[in-house]
C-alpha cells in the first residue's frame, strides 16, 4: 500500500509541474489584439497564403516588416486589392496599386521593410495572389 501511495503522490507530483510549465510558457505568449505591447509588433509574416495579422496599427514614423515564411514568392504592394467577385453576380475588380510600396519576397526567409512617416491607413495585396490581403492603421 505504501508504494501505491508514493506512486500516486510522484504521479500527481509530476503533474502539477506540467501544468504550471504550461502555464508559465503561455503567459510569455504576445497577444496579437495588442500588437504595440509585444517586442515583434511590427511585424507581418507571409504563411499558408496568408499575411499575419491581417490587420495591424503601428505608430506614425515606424519600421514594418514582412517576411515571407512560404517556400514560394509573394509581393507587398500597397493599393486596393483585387475584388474577386462572386461567380454569375459580379465581375471581378483588378487590384489598384497606388505606387507607395512594391516589394518582391523571393521565398523562405526573405524579408521586406517600409517605413510609414505619415498617419492613416493603408491597404496592400500580393499581386501574384489575389485574395491575399492586409491592413495598416497608422496613428
């Protein structure tokens, strides 16, 4: 009886720590609903035909970077993206560069910067995926 109960007690023993392993980890985690709090704040990146977030406010005067996570290329253009319509009730829209930014991510581990000096929000796309989109809030 007294190795069944010192077995339990290691076995409980043993779980307690987990779970306040996992919980020590989880608090070390930056919430994306606070970007600005976190030290990678200003930055997107590209994964699964995706730009992550989507939507993000960064101060007036800062550096955001991209960085592509996929194995293939993507752009960074800003302007409206494309509207792909829906099938028998629109017709597709073409995306809109505005020429603020255009940059070309050349696969994983590739990377692209723009720096925004001036207040207000800036749509952008990937002009070889439509659908891929983005939003910046600058303020």
């Amino acid at each position: 009886m007294h190795a069944r109960r010192t077995t339990l007690t290691a076995l409980a023993l043993a779980a307690t720590l987990a779970i306040a392993a996992c919980s020590s980890d989880r608090a070390d985690v930056p919430s994306e609903a606070t970007p600005s709090s976190s030290a990678g704040a200003n930055a997107v990146s590209i994964a699964s035909f995706a730009f992550t977030p989507h939507e993000l406010e960064i101060p007036v005067g800062s550096e955001l970077v991209w960085s592509n996570e996929d194995a293939i290329t993507h752009t960074v253009t800003s302007g409206v993206p494309s509207d792909l319509g829906v099938p028998g009730v629109s017709d597709p829209q073409a995306a809109q560069p505005d020429g603020r930014f255009d940059e070309e991510l050349d696969g994983a581990g590739t990377t692209a910067s723009v720096t925004f000096d001036e207040a207000g929000t800036f749509t952008y796309y990937c002009d070889i995926h439509p659908g891929m989109s983005g939003v910046i809030h600058v303020t």
